[in-house]
C-alpha cells in the first residue's frame, strides 16, 4: 500500500489549482497528522498557498490553552494560523451546536477557488455510519461523510478518508509530533464518545474488520445516493421549468411533474431540491408533503421546515425563508422619489422614467383598495391580484404606489406598474432569501 504522505498527495492531487488550502486545526491528533504531512510535503512539492483554521467554542476551560499551543505548532512548521472565535447557541444538542457554529466560521474563511482540508478518517466514516443508522437515517445519511462537497464560495476535502486512525497514531509516534487531548473526547453522555469507547472496542474484538467492512459499506451506499441524485436531475428537469414570477427570486419547482410520480419518487426529488435550502425532514414529518401536495385549489398549505416553508401558489411549489417569513414594516412617504428606496426588510424600489406629481406614498395591501384602469374604470386590487395570479404570500409586501388616496401603480405587474402616457414604471426588486445553509 502507498505510504500515507503519497495518498494524501494523490488525493489532494485535483485541488493542485487552489489558491489556498485551509487545514481545520483543532490541535487534536488527526488535524496535527494532517497539517504536519501537508507542511513537509510542502517542502518538495508545488502545493497552494496553506494557511491553518483554528476555531475556538470556549466551551470549556481546558480550551483558553489551545490557541497558544496551535500557535507554537503553525509556527514551528512555517504554517499561518487564523483563530476564530465562535459563540455556540443553546439547544438540545451541544455537539450539533458546536458544529453549526465551527462549520459557519469555515464558510465565511472559505473564499472562491479555495479549499478547507479536514482530517477525518476511516474509522470516523464507520462511526457516522453506524451512528446514523442508529438514528434511523436512509442511503442519504447512511452514504456517511462525502469526500468533497461544496463549501460556501469554496469546497470542503476529506483526504484521510481511507487512513485508519492506528496509521495517523503510528505517523504521529514517528514524528514525535504533540496534540491536544480533548477531555470531552472522554464523555461518554455525548453518542460518538459511546460508540468509539464502549461499542467499537467490542465489535472489532469479534469483528477485527468492522470497521474497514462498514467504510465500505458507506461507500456502497454513497454509490447508490449518487444514483438517486440523478434520478432526482431527471424528475425535476420538466418540473424546473420558469415562471412568470421568477423576478421574485425565490426557489420553485411546478407541482403537476411531481404528481406524476411515485411517491417514493416524490420524497427522492424533492430531498435532492430541498437538500441544499435546509435540513430535512425524518420520515415522520414527510405527512406535510402530503397536505401541501394534496390540499384543494383554494387553501394556502404550508409545510414548515428546519430552516424555512414550503407554500403551495400558481400550480407551484415555492421555498420562503429568511426575511420572507418576517413581516415587512410600512415604508410611508418617499421623500425623493427620484433615488431608489430601501423598504425595511422588503429589498429596494425604484421609479423609473417621469416622476409622477408628489406627494408620494409607499404601502402595503390591507385590504379593500381600489385602482382606476384606463378603459375598465375602478377595479378592486385583489380581483387585479387574481387575474395575474399573483402567490398569495406576495400580496402582503408587494409595493404599492399611492398619491393621498389615489392608488397610482402595483410594482412589476405589467400595466399596473405605472403610465404608459406619463412614461414612467415602478419597479421592485424583492429582499434575498438570506438563509445559512447547508
């Protein structure tokens, strides 16, 4: 078998092009092994710049030593080091907290063509496996860590993945290389913890190879999620299809392709589309795919989500998160309506073309206005609002131009936006989606 600094070179060899390579370094065995083959390789290979990431929860008082001794190592091996300090929120699960707020930090360090290096390894890829199966997850949870996958602007490796943690250990000792013991990696109340000092141990002593055997299995099983990603591709290529409203920049796929579906294939293209807007659901909560798929013309289902919604408008599927789901104060006068405005919370408007007379207002529909059409006469604005199809979850922060009381314009519809006559338009540009993601 090829030494571990050659298995690290060729794996890391389609990331040669990188600006940067992060090394995560928590000061622990693993990512000490990974930053010192990575700093010697560097010694007679043209590799990207390398700069070290230590992030520090502060969860405990051992802690307040680590960046110090992270320090001395980036030092000693010629290696920047970056210390970011992260506050952990509250919640039932500390682990997951903590992760959420290392994992933010990586994406905010992580820029366009660069790469974060962590250093789990195989015997971590069996635990996740059969953690997860512990939890009930499916091929998704089960397939275990990925090797790659995208990182906010950049990407996420995992060149260890095939090193056992007894190589990285023997590499250590040979190297005479210091690491950091975590004391918690002692507490045996966090799951990860149970598994790696109570039911390894047993396992391999009947199974010496359970945990190569259960890497392998998570590979298999990453094949077939592979497989189910592209038979997702496949379903929601007709259901992509644009929409009228795609200037609301919000995620929607048509809901009569899916339908048409089995319903495993329903939860399959649907996880792949939802995969990357929020965590999703276990298989107890998927009834509320169900009602939102299954609900009559005229009701407003929606299916809540870690991260987000799920509306139902317009024989489509839409995702809202973020400040779509907090509702937009009323913006008021526009004192200059020459200069574009920015509506708390509710993107930016702009009046394009003649400025209509002032004084001008912005609000937002409350209910019973009222809009004079060339040709129709008065029309009441929700019956306008139906015949354009607007989604429902629009109409409440959709711009609307007044004069006193005279409703002048509804931004973006098409012969309600403005004055064909006076020449000019209103138009809005809605808020992002600002959601964290995945």
């Amino acid at each position: 078998m090829m030494n571990l600094p050659g298995r690290l070179l060729l794996n890391l060899q389609p990331w040669r092009h990188a600006t940067t390579w992060h090394i995560a370094f928590s000061g622990g065995l693993d990512s000490t092994v990974l930053l010192h083959l990575l700093a010697d390789l560097a010694k007679n290979q043209s590799l990207p710049a390398l700069n070290a990431i230590h992030v520090h929860h502060g969860l405990q008082a051992a802690a307040e030593a680590w960046p110090e001794h992270c320090r001395s190592m980036c030092e000693s091996l010629g290696v920047p080091l970056q210390v970011i300090r992260v506050q952990v929120q509250p919640g039932a699960s500390l682990e997951r907290a903590a992760r959420d707020a290392r994992y933010a930090a990586f994406i905010e360090a992580t820029q366009a063509n660069e790469v974060l290096l962590t250093a789990q390894h195989r015997d971590d890829q069996a635990e996740t496996l059969l953690f997860r199966l512990l939890r009930g997850a499916g091929v998704r949870g089960l397939s275990g860590m990925p090797r790659q996958r995208p990182l906010g602007k950049g990407q996420l490796l995992r060149p260890l993945l095939d090193a056992t943690r007894a190589e990285l250990e023997a590499y250590a000792s040979q190297h005479k290389l210091r690491w950091i013991e975590d004391p918690s990696n002692q507490d045996r109340q966090f799951s990860r913890n149970y598994l790696r000092h109570q039911v390894f141990p047993a396992l391999t002593q009947r199974w010496p190879q359970a945990m190569a055997s259960m890497a392998r299995s998570a590979a298999h099983l990453s094949e077939a999620q592979e497989l189910l990603n592209e038979l997702a591709r496949i379903d929601l290529s007709e259901a992509s299809a644009a929409s009228e409203f795609d200037w609301l920049k919000l995620p929607s796929i048509k809901l009569t392709p899916l339908e048409k579906l089995s319903d495993a294939r329903q939860r399959n293209a649907l996880s792949h589309w939802l995969e990357p807007l929020t965590r999703l659901p276990d298989s107890d909560h998927w009834s509320g795919w169900l009602d939102l798929r299954d609900a009559t013309g005229d009701a407003r289902p929606i299916w809540r989500l870690a991260e987000g919604e799920l509306h139902r408008a317009g024989g489509r599927i839409w995702w809202l998160s973020g400040r779509w789901l907090r509702a937009a104060p009323v913006p008021g006068a526009w004192l200059e309506p020459a200069q574009p405005l920015a509506l708390p919370d509710n993107g930016v408007l702009t009046l394009n073309g003649q400025i209509p007379d002032g004084p001008l207002q912005i609000r937002y529909r409350e209910g019973g206005e009222v809009m004079e059409l060339a040709g129709r006469g008065h029309r009441d604005l929700k019956r306008l609002l139906n015949e354009r199809g607007v989604p429902p979850f629009v109409r409440g922060r959709l711009p609307l131009l007044f004069k006193d009381a005279q409703l002048l314009a509804v931004a973006n519809l098409s012969g309600l936006d403005g004055e064909a006559a006076g020449g000019w338009n209103l138009h809005w540009q809605p808020p992002g989606e600002d959601q964290g993601l995945s």
